[in-house]
C-alpha cells in the first residue's frame, strides 16, 4: 500500500512538472496591424501655428513581429517590432507641409492565463522606442533632426489560440505613447500574427 501511494505521488509530481514545462518556453511571431495615431504638439499647447499630423496612415498592414519567453502559464516577457505608419502633416491651413515614418521596438511584461483548452489572454506593459523619420517641405522648420528617437510606453490586451503544440495565431490590440521634438503621440491598432512555440 505504501509502495503504491509512493507510486502515485511521484507520477502526480512527474505529471505536474510536465505541465508545468509545457506552458513554458520561447516563441516568435510574425503578423500585420492596422494602426490610427492621434498627435498634439509637443509643446503641449495647441497654438494655431501648429501642423497636424492626419490620424490614419497612408498606408496599411503595418509589418508587426514579436519575440519572448512565458514563464509559465501566466507571466512571461516579450521584445517586439512595430511598424507604425506613415502620416502625411498639414500646417494650420490645411496645405500639406510633409510626413514622417514611425517604427517601434518594445519591450513589455505579459501577465494572463493559459487554459487547457489551447486558448489564453493576457495583457503586457512595458517601454518602447520609437524612431520617427521626417520628410518636410521648406515652409515647415522642424524643431528637431529629420530623424528622431524618443522613448515611450507600450500596453495591450491579446487572445490567442494553439491549434498544435507548435503553432498559435493572436487577435491584439497594442497602444504606443510617445513624445518627440514634434508631438506627442499614441498610436494604436489591431494586429493578427502567428505565432511559433521553439
């Protein structure tokens, strides 16, 4: 009787550390965003000699990549790509006076649940780095360099399904914030990815 509920423990710990490794491990993940941006000057004053970044981009499915490490089924770390759009800007008039290009690279905590059903959601917080390239008109003096890096926040909600023990595919929601020598900025979009267990 001993022996057997000896038996029985060390296979329910064995189970147990199996589990627990399986909701484990490295990931990378590929996919495309629609992103918005809504800017105010980064003077915080909203003067009429401002420009006004447009709020949707001129183009579309923004590259987004991903990279990280769950440390169990609900915590783990996470490095990220972002290609935030293009904006064209016009001056207070109205006639277009440039544009300018943000990327982003992050790095956030995820917190959330993985359940048995293949399915998790989670939420991550964390700092970005945006790099903002301007192409101005000689009417529109910039305050900074045509090339800008600013340091921002990063924060967003995700569900995502396995359908193996190997391939995943993610519905997110992320919101960037950040502030150049221009405006300041948040950035949002919904993102869907596959996503690759190591």
């Amino acid at each position: 009787m001993k022996r057997s509920l000896f038996i029985a423990a060390t296979s329910l710990i064995c189970l147990s550390q199996s589990a627990l490794a399986d909701d484990s491990g490295a990931y990378l993940g590929a996919g495309f965003s629609t992103n918005s941006m809504t800017s105010s000057c980064a003077d915080g004053y909203f003067s009429g000699s401002c420009n006004d970044p447009s709020t949707g981009p001129k183009d579309s499915s923004h590259l987004r990549l991903v990279g990280g490490y769950n440390f169990d089924k609900h915590f783990g770390i996470e490095a990220g790509f972002s290609d935030l759009g293009t904006y064209r800007v016009k001056d207070n008039a109205g006639v277009p006076v440039g544009e300018f290009k943000a990327t982003a690279f992050t790095l956030a905590l995820r917190g959330g649940n993985t359940f048995s059903n293949g399915f998790s959601i989670f939420g991550k917080l964390g700092m970005a780095s945006v790099r903002t390239e301007y192409k101005v008109q000689p009417s529109w003096t910039l305050a900074g360099s045509a090339n800008q890096r600013s340091s921002g926040v990063v924060g967003g909600v995700a569900g995502q399904y396995n359908i193996n023990e190997t391939v995943g595919f993610r519905v997110s929601l992320e919101v960037i914030q950040f502030t150049d020598a221009e405006f300041e900025n948040a950035t949002g979009g919904v993102g869907l990815m596959a996503v690759f267990r190591l």
